[in-house]
C-alpha cells in the first residue's frame, strides 16, 4: 500500500510525531486530498491537549487545508480528481437534527470537526465528506488560501452577516491572526474600519490593512473613541481579552451589537442597563459551512484579502505549532507538504 507522511498526536498532551502511514481510502462518500498546504490555528491545542471531549488518539490535527482532489468515492458525482480545493473546521453534519432539517449545517448537534472529529490536513493526504468541501480559486497560492478556511471564513461571516450597511463605523478589536484579516474584510466591503490595538506601533500596520482610524488602547478610552466618530454599528471582538470586550460595549451605538469570535474563558461583564436602554446586542459566530468557505475564497480572490504567513514544512510541525502558541507569529504559521 502507498504511504504518506503525517504529523500525530498520540495522546493526551502528547508531542508531534512524524509517521509513516497507509494513504486511506475514500468512502462512497468521501473525498481523498492531496494536502498542498495546512494551517496551524490556535484551536488545534484541543487536538494536542485532549481539551474536546470524545477525542480519540492517534490523531492528525488540522483545519485549515487547501490541496487538490487526488481521489473520490463511489457515490461522488460534482467533485472530479485534479479539482482545487479546502477544507475548514465543519467536517461533516447529520442531515437529521433540527438544526440541519432548517439547513443550519454549522449548528449541527453532531457535526464534524476536522482534525478533531476526523484526522486532518497535517499530512500528505486526507479524506473528507462531500459536504465539506469547497471549491477553491485558481488564483490562490495554497499556503495564503489555507487560512482563510478558519480565520478568514470565521471574521467574514461574521461580518457579512452582521447587519451593517457600507459606511457604517466598524470597529475590529485586536489586530493579530483573526483581527489582520478582519480589517482587510471590512475595509472591502465598505465598511468606515476602525482598527483597535494596543500600542502606538500597530498604527502603520492596521491603516496599511486598510483600517481609515487607529485606536490605541495604551493611550485613549477605545469606547469614548468610538462615541466621537459616532458610535460603531458593529465591534468585532477578534482578541480573547474579556475585559476589553466589556470596555467596549460602551463605544457600540444604539442597535448596534458586539460579535465575539475570539473565544476566552473569561466571563465578559456587560453592563446590562446599557444593553436594554439602547438596544444593542452580544452575539458569537462560529465558522462556517464549505459553501460558507467558498463565498470567503471566491471575494478573497477578487478584492485581493491575503493573509501574513510564516511557513514551515510538514517535518517541522512541532516548531511551527509552537510558533503559533508563542503568540510571536506574523500572523498565521502555515505548514507546507513536500519538505
């Protein structure tokens, strides 16, 4: 049998291990990718750590895939060997519950996570159900489309569905892995984009991005700032920093609503006064679906939203995944097959 080189996790807290495994076989159902490239997400520490309950070891993590078909099932019909394209974090749903009988396949009660759920795109190879792949542009390296299959899917879903209107103030809180991209999304959809960070440093960056105003959290209220351009319709919360969450409702306008994608165990206070008296909202937003991924491939291609990597090969990945973990990243750590 053919073989491929695959990073996994043993157990719980366990470290990388470069191994040699049989390339799997597709299902009826399943497609088989020949991995080009797979982003390091932050997530990916509850494959490394054992933190989702349920996990079975050995796994390969990785949710931020982009490769080509080298392989399909039997019952495949749409996907043809040679085709472009991505996985991200939704693997697969039920089709059964109530979520997915009202077509809300990312709200699956049972649904798939790859490199979770299923091994994922820190190898050669992959499998991965026909419900979640996505077509990929021809113009996208692989390496730069990779991340966009979790951080970008993740802040322009976010976004496009939040309700807000081109002109509106947008204020997108943190300016790293989520947050780099999430001034470029705005910014293209027309948003008036406020970049909030921490330190006079970030300021070059964040209009270079495509922020029109920088707040720096080191020397201003972010929320007065916001109050004196009016108030901001939306606060994307890309940084898992609570407090600063809370801080910020008070800069949020009447209607308006705080989205929260950057996830932190700490509660975060709101004061609820404040809340009921102007209307506004605190709402999180998970991923997406493989449509939801190809909608974010397809407008990234055409405005020209790129993400900053730093890349490794495949036989660095306990390097590249400590990268990420360091926080040091310039902004995603993507790994790269063939070295």
């Amino acid at each position: 049998m053919a073989r491929m080189k695959a990073a996994q996790v043993n157990k719980a807290g366990g470290n990388f291990e470069l191994v040699d495994r049989e390339i799997p076989q597709p299902g009826p159902r399943q497609i088989r990718i020949k991995v080009e490239a797979c982003g390091i997400c932050h997530s990916d520490v509850l494959t490394k750590e054992g933190m989702w309950p349920g996990i079975q070891y050995p796994r390969i993590p990785g949710h931020e895939v982009a490769g080509r078909i080298d392989a399909v099932g039997s019952a495949i019909t749409a996907w043809k060997v040679g085709q472009r394209v991505g996985v991200g974090w939704h693997a697969s749903h039920c089709f059964e519950c109530e979520a997915c009988r009202r077509g809300d396949f990312i709200l699956c009660a049972v649904g798939g996570i790859s490199g979770i759920t299923y091994d994922g795109g820190y190898a050669e190879y992959m499998l991965a159900a026909s419900e979640a792949v996505a077509g990929m542009p021809d113009d996208l390296p692989a390496e730069e489309a990779a991340p966009l299959l979790c951080a970008g899917i993740t802040v322009f879903n976010a976004l496009r569905n939040a309700g807000a209107r081109s002109g509106d103030v947008v204020a997108i809180q943190g300016i790293g892995g989520l947050g780099h991209l999430a001034i470029q999304y705005a910014q293209k959809m027309g948003f008036h984009t406020v970049a909030i960070g921490r330190g006079k440093d970030k300021e070059t960056l964040a209009k270079k991005l495509g922020a029109k105003d920088y707040v720096d959290t080191a020397a201003v209220d972010a929320a007065e700032q916001l109050k004196k351009l009016g108030g901001a319709k939306i606060v994307l919360a890309t940084a898992p920093d609570s407090k600063s969450m809370g801080e910020l409702m008070g800069g949020v306008k009447p209607n308006g609503k705080l989205i929260v994608i950057g996830a932190s165990p700490e509660p975060i206070q709101i004061n609820g006064v404040d809340l009921l008296s102007q209307r506004k909202a605190v709402q999180g937003w998970p991923s997406g679906t493989a449509m939801d991924s190809e909608d974010t491939l397809r407008f990234s291609s055409m405005t020209g939203v790129r993400p900053v990597i730093e890349k490794f090969p495949l036989s660095k990945a306990s390097e590249a995944y400590d990268r990420m973990l360091s926080g040091k990243a310039r902004f995603r750590v993507v790994l790269t097959m063939g070295a």
